[in-house]
C-alpha cells in the first residue's frame, strides 16, 4: 500500500509516495514510488491522487514479483 512521506531536507519539507514490501528474509523495506515536490507546492489533493493512482497500480501488479 502506498502512502505519502514527508522529509526534511535543508530548511524544506519534501513529499514522496512509498510503499513498503517484505523481503524474501522476511525484512521491512520502504521503496519510492514518487517525488512529489516540495510541500508548500502540492496541493493536497494531487497528492491524494498521486497514492490512489500507486494503490491502484498495487493491485494490478499482485501476484508478481517486484523485487
């Protein structure tokens, strides 16, 4: 499931979508998806649209190996 993440780079806030997914030894990992921009650029909106558009493209990747 993807989600929105929020960094702190320098003196800004950072958006990225990310998803996590398990390793085959059973490890957590985060992957980005998406760099979004800087936080008092992206309309909320488009980012909520950015992790439906990654939530939906989840689905339709289930059953296959993506790493």
């Amino acid at each position: 499931m993807a989600f929105i993440k929020r960094k702190r780079i320098g003196g800004g806030t950072y958006l990225y979508v990310e998803r996590s997914y398990r390793t085959t030894d059973g490890k957590v990992r985060n992957q980005i998806l998406q760099y979004l921009g800087s936080e008092a650029k992206v309309p909320k909106a488009d980012a909520e649209a950015a992790v439906a558009h990654w939530n939906k493209w989840t689905k339709t990747r289930k059953g296959r190996r993506s790493r």
